[in-house]
C-alpha cells in the first residue's frame, strides 16, 4: 500500500513538473515573438515591427498634421495612423488618458488628425467629438501642445500661448532659470517652441475653429494662461508684459540669445537622427523649417526617418473596445531598451539561439560620449540611454534592466570581460545619479525640482520629470539600489543608507499609493540589502502580500508575475502565497491566452505613460522560471 501511494506521489509531482514544464515553454516562446519583432533588437523591418511602448494619440496626430508640410508619410502610413486614432476614439466621442476619463487635449487632437486625414467633420464620430471638446471648455483650454498648433494654423493669435524670453538661454547653467535646469523632454520641447512662436510660424492644415468657444460674434474665448490666485493674476501680468516688450528692439542681447538657441537646436541632434523623443524631434523639424533649412536638407532627413522608425504595428488601442485589428502607432522612442534587455534576459534564461549576439547588440548601445546630462554630475561617460542610438541622455531606468541582464550573462562566455568593464563604468554613472534627498533621478539630477515649476503658469508640470516622491521615482530609486547591491555595495555605504532612508520616508507616507509593480520592486530592493528583520522589509512584504486576491492572484497577469518575484526574492524560496500566485499563472497560460495582457510603463512629457504590450509573457517566464529553478511546486 505504501509503495502504491510512493509511485503515486511521484506520479503527481511528475504531472505538476510537467505543467511547470510547459507553461515555462509556451511563455518563453512568446518572449520570444516579442524579442523578434522588436525594431533593432531582432533585426526586424520597419515595416514589420512592433511598438513595445504605446503611448496615447497626441504624438500620431501631431505627425498627421505636420506632414502637410514634410509630406513624408506614405499613404499606408497616413492610413495607418488615422485607422489607430480612429479604433482609439470612445463611443462617447471623446479619446481618453491611459486608464482615465476624456481629456481634452487628446479629443481636440484625435479631432483634428481626423479631419486632416480627410473624414468628415459633419460625420457622426467627429459630431461627438466636437461636443466633448465644447463641453470641457473648447480647444483653446487645452494643452500647449494644442493651442500652439492653433496658434501655427492661425485660428489663435501667439499672445495666447506663454511666452519665453530668449534671454534664458544666455544664463549660465548653475542658474535656477536656466532652461539647462528642466527635464530633458521639456528642454527639447521649449527651445524649438521659443523660435516657431518668434517666427511666427504658420502651417496650412485643416481648419480647427469649429473646436474653439466663441462669443457671439464669433471671436473665441480668450482662456487663461496662468494658475487661479493673486501669482497666476501677477504672473499673467508678467506674460504680458514680456509680450509687450518683445515688440521693442533689443539689439545684441536678444540677437546673442537667439543665436545660442539655434546653436543649441543644432547640436541637440542626436546619433539616431532625432532629438530627446518624438515631439522634440517633430518640434525641431520644424523649426528647422523656419529657420530656412531645405526639405532635402540631411538634418531635415534624418529626423523624418527616426520618427519613421519609432513608428510599429499595435493592437492597443487605449482602452477603446476591442476591435481585433492591427494597427500603425507613432511611439514617443524607437525601441525602449529597458524592454528590450528584459527580453533578451528571458532568451538567456531560456539559452536560445542568438541570446548572446543579443548582449552583444546590448553592449554596443552603451553611452561612450560625453552629454548634456554630465551637467551637474561628476562622471565619466558610460551606462545606457533609453533608445538605441541615443548618446546625449543616460538613462537610469535602462542602465539597471541592461545590468540586470548582463548579470544573467554565463560565466563563461566570450563576452565576459566586456561585460565587467561596461558595468564598471555604469556603476559610477548610477552613484551620480543620485541627489540630495537620496532617491535617484532618470535622466539628470534635479530634473523633479524644476525652480520655474513653482511658477502658477498652466501645464507646468511639463518642465520636470515627474513629481520628486512619484511612484515611477520611487520604482527607479528601488532598481537603482538593488544594482549596486549586487555590485558589492552594502547598506552600511552612506549613499546606500540614504537611498533606504528615501524608499522608507516614501513608504511610511505613501505606501498604500503605491501599486502592486511599486511594491514588487521594492519587494526586490529590500531582500537585496536589508536584513529580515528591518523595518522597511518588513513592511513592504506585509504590503505586498495583503494585495493578494482570493484566486491567488494579484490582479492582471503581468502583476502577477511580479509581485512573484518579489515574494520569493523576500523569502528565498517559493513560500505558499508565491505558490498560489505561480498556480494561478500557469492556469491562465494552460487557458490558451497569448500575450497574457500588457502593463503600463513611464513615459515623459505629455505621454507620462505608456502600454507594453509584451510585459506579460516576458515577466511570466521570469516568474515561473525563478520558481522552477527554486524547485517549486504547485
């Protein structure tokens, strides 16, 4: 009787190895599709590949718009990016912000692509449009980014959007009103604005009144520039007056300024043809434009073909019903490289054919030339930007996925010593990074404590990279650390000590803010440096494990896997919550679902997040991967 229950015991832990076995199998392969159809990475065609970041429309419409004056787009391209507008629009008529409610900004754009792209206005999708757009205050309440293609088309004067004295750009960079001290993204945007709005600029596109508020005899509503309250009212004032003085010669000084702001414009060109990201390339283009550089001119070129680049099919479509189709997008990089080495963590783990080319491509991404960013840091140069091509921005986000990676790198492999040397020079490049109040920056330090952010103007939060104790900050902080604890520094270093010090403030204050991909990342930092019975530890696996569903799991799938491997990276081994959380993902991969969902990841700028289509299967096979390896069992 004994042996029969043995030979059935082996037989089930035989059945559940099995099932480990193959759902391991059926989500390292979908890795796998990712890995290739990723632009760059898998050697894929531009034709064919995929967007492994989606933002929202605001970019692909502005694309639309602007190609009646490059006349790039191809007519599938044209197509493309109206048929993803279009599946993206709600049936209330209005297009959302990811995982929001109607926006105007997003509305009045998708409006407008539409139009342009030749649907009629009078129709009924655009009907509603139009409605939503009035009933949250009209087009000229919108964004910047709205009310300066207004402004370019004519339907609004340029005195409705702020204005920037080009004097800034002749202070020093220690000064706090330097355009040196905002958000790389935000630097991009503001230094081609400035000369579009001197021009003034004037694109011919499809005429966007019918989206304005008007009095009754027609002129449009004037909207306000500025914050409500006494600074917004002297602040509004100080707009004018700058308007005013704009009028009046100013002869060397302001020649002198706007000769460094084109100088800057120039030089800003980065290795892949574009600028920081898609609207700062779109933007200069431009005014490159204005500036008098011809169509055919290598700079005009090269910055078409990035942002033809950076476009790939989608299914996403922003929360719209699904519509089964595959679409054209208009992504805000060409290839977000932090995806990208998660990815080709997973075809390590999985030892597929081409992983080690795939470092190979990694290493060769690495910043090798001095950038902006080095402004306020003292670094030599190295880590990884957040694009392929990229060489004047380091990002920190990538920097920590690609050491990830190459950690997982074998020993014995060819490519060892250029691993060694790379994360050497990414080690000094993190410890940079970090600023006063011990968290840790993505692209330059002080990019979250803008000094012209605290000015009442509207849409001010442009100027900087997220808010200073945001959870995408947070998340950057968490990685960081973990990195350089796995380089060899322990939480007695004074620059571990403070980063802990920040994740335990931001925990003590937000944690019941922060979302399950916050806590998982937290999860891993605090089993990396601090002992089980640290505060901090303590509380983010309690956190973490009261997310825990009834099912066993934490939400979507890509969660999941997530908070998994936070779970067994805080334990050491699978405990019964990992193993419930394993059980269910293993029942939604058995189900047959291919991509097991998305995630949202951090953007910048006006797209402050975007849809990564392959998060799910990618962090599956690292969950069930890492729970196979530590012989767990379902």
């Amino acid at each position: 009787m004994a042996k029969v229950a043995e030979q059935a015991e082996r037989a089930g832990v035989s059945q559940v190895r099995e099932r480990l076995a193959a759902a391991l199998s059926r989500v390292q392969a979908g890795s796998s599709v990712w890995r290739a159809r990723a632009p760059l990475a898998g050697r894929t065609p531009a034709d064919k590949a995929w967007l492994l970041g989606v933002p929202d429309i605001t970019l692909a419409a502005e694309v639309l718009l602007a190609d009646r004056l490059f006349h790039d787009l191809r007519p599938e391209e044209s197509a493309g990016l109206a048929g993803w507008i279009r599946a993206s629009q709600q049936p209330s008529g209005a297009w959302h912000l990811p995982g929001g409610g109607p926006d105007l900004s997003l509305t009045a754009f998708g409006w407008w692509a539409l139009v342009e792209s030749g649907d009629d206005p009078s129709a009924e999708h655009l009907v509603r449009a139009r409605r939503v757009v009035h009933e949250l205050g009209g087009a000229q309440r919108a964004n910047a980014a709205v009310r300066m293609w207004l402004a370019m088309a004519g339907h609004i004067p340029w005195s409705w959007v702020p204005t920037l004295p080009a004097e800034l750009w002749l202070l020093p960079t220690f000064a706090l009103l330097s355009p040196s001290r905002v958000s790389p993204w935000a630097r991009g945007v503001m230094t081609p604005y400035l000369l579009l709005s001197r021009a003034p600029a004037r694109v011919h596109v499809s005429n966007a009144r019918a989206l304005l508020l008007t009095r009754p005899d027609g002129e449009p509503i004037l909207p306000r520039l500025t914050q409500p309250g006494l600074a917004g009212d002297l602040l509004q004032s100080f707009d004018q007056t700058v308007k005013v003085i704009r009028k009046l010669p100013r002869g060397p000084v302001l020649t002198a300024a706007l000769s460094r702001v084109q100088k800057w414009l120039l030089g800003a060109q980065q290795q892949h043809g574009g600028w920081f990201s898609g609207q700062p390339t779109l933007l200069s283009l431009l005014a490159l434009r204005v500036l008098g550089v011809a169509y055919d001119d290598p700079r005009i070129r090269r910055g078409l073909d990035y942002l033809r680049r950076a476009r790939g099919r989608t299914r996403f479509t922003a929360g719209a019903p699904d519509t089964g189709g595959t679409w054209l997008a208009q992504g805000l990089v060409g290839e977000p490289l932090a995806i990208t080495a998660r990815l080709i963590r997973v075809a390590l783990a999985a030892d597929e054919p081409g992983a080690e080319e795939a470092v190979a491509w990694l290493l060769d991404q690495e910043i090798t030339e001095p950038g902006e960013w080095q402004l306020r840091v003292n670094a030599p140069a190295g880590g990884w930007p957040c694009e392929p091509g990229a060489d004047r921005y380091v990002d920190t986000l990538s920097t920590c996925a690609v050491l990830e990676t190459l950690a997982a790198v074998p020993r014995t492999s060819p490519l060892q010593p250029r691993v060694r040397a790379a994360a050497r020079r990414a080690v000094e490049v993190l410890l940079a990074m970090q600023e006063p109040d011990g968290g840790f920056c993505r692209f330059e330090r002080g990019e979250t404590d803008v000094f012209m952010a605290r000015f009442p103007l509207r849409d001010v939060q442009l100027l900087t990279a997220g808010e200073p104790n945001s959870p995408a900050r947070v998340r950057v902080s968490a990685m960081t650390l973990r990195q350089l604890a796995r380089l060899g520094f322990q939480a007695d270093d004074d620059r571990i000590a403070r980063g802990l010090q920040f994740l335990w403030q931001r925990v003590t204050v937000d944690f019941g803010a922060f979302d399950v991909a916050t806590l998982a990342e937290l999860a891993l930092c605090a089993a990396a440096l601090c002992p089980p019975t640290h505060p901090l530890r303590q509380t983010v696996d309690r956190q973490l494990r009261g997310r825990q569903r009834e099912d066993g799991s934490f939400g979507a799938p890509v969660l999941t896997a997530l908070a998994a491997q936070g779970l067994m990276a805080l334990e050491g081994a699978p405990c019964i919550q990992t193993q419930r959380a394993i059980r269910d993902l293993v029942q939604v991969v058995e189900a047959g679902t291919d991509d097991l969902g998305g995630a949202w990841i951090d953007g910048f700028g006006l797209s402050p997040v975007c849809h990564d289509p392959s998060a799910g299967v990618r962090e599956a096979a690292l969950a069930i991967g890492q729970f196979v390896a530590l012989r767990g069992s379902l």
